[in-house]
C-alpha cells in the first residue's frame, strides 16, 4: 500500500517539468521580442540614414552588429524553445500535433540524449555568430591579429565540418 502511494506520488511528480517548460518559454518569446527590436531599430536607422539629413549614424557598423546581435538573439530563443518542448515531450505529455506535421521533426524528442544533441547544435550556431560578431567588432593592428582571426576561422570550420560529419 506504502509502496503503491510512493509510486503514485513520484509518477505525478513529474508534472514539476511544467515550470522549466512554462518558463523557457517565456524567456524565448522575451528574446524574440527583443531581437525584433533590434530588427526594427536597424529600419528606423536606415530610414534616418537615407532620408533625413544631418544624422550620425555609421550605417554599415551599426546595422551589421545590430542584425548579427538579432541572429543570435533569435538562436538563444530557439534553444529555449526546443528545451521547452522538448523537457514538455520527455517527462509530460507527446504533443499529438507533432506526430502529423513533418515540419515538426525539428522539435519532437524521444530521449534526453536527443533533446542534448539538437541543444548542443543550436547553442553551437549561437557561439559561432557571437564570434563572427566579435571578430566585426576586432580593430586589428599587427598581422599577428589577422592570423589569429584567420587560425580561428579555420578551427571553427574544422569544429563544423566535423560535427556535421558525426551526424552522416
């Protein structure tokens, strides 16, 4: 009878998954609104720009890292977002939607070790256009510093190559 209530107690205790899903969320629609922002203040910029005299505003600069910042944004969110599904499949419920649409490949999940390797590949792409964004951002002053962007450009391409060559 113990056993039968201790069993019962710990099956519904996973209903406690439903905060790190309801908040994973939140945060995803929170970074997609932000990274919108970011997309509409490059607009607003290059209106001022291109028609409205007397403006100092570095187009080029300032559009590029503020569309590359709205990348990586929009990437967060999307590892939040696959979380939140994902921890949502593994411990609550199968989403019956999912099953139906081939376009849900992307989120459906049937192990944690499958729900890691599609977070890991996307927190991946984060990091690579926060370095494509930094290295926008590099002053390079000696050719060591462009050998060094240059050195690591090409483990960053040989990191990629051979992570996608694992999945094959």
């Amino acid at each position: 009878m113990l056993e039968r209530i201790f069993e019962f107690l710990l099956v519904k205790s996973r209903f406690v998954t439903i905060l790190p899903v309801i908040f994973g969320l939140i945060g995803a629609f929170v970074l997609f609104f932000i990274a919108s922002y970011d997309v509409l203040k490059v607009l607003i910029y290059t209106y001022k720009y291109f028609f409205i005299s007397n403006v100092e505003i570095d187009l080029h600069e300032d559009v590029v890292a503020l569309i590359i910042g709205a990348v990586d944004l929009y990437l967060m969110a999307l590892v939040l977002f696959i979380f939140s599904f994902g921890v949502y499949e593994l411990f609550i419920s199968e989403i019956e939607e999912f099953k139906q649409s081939k376009q849900s490949k992307v989120l459906e999940v049937h192990s944690l070790d499958q729900l890691k390797d599609k977070l890991a590949k996307v927190i991946i792409m984060v990091l690579v256009v926060n370095f494509f964004q930094r290295a926008l951002q590099m002053k390079f002053s000696t050719p060591l510093d462009m050998t060094y962007l240059a050195g690591s450009i090409l483990a960053l391409c040989l990191g990629l190559y051979f992570l996608h060559k694992g999945e094959h």
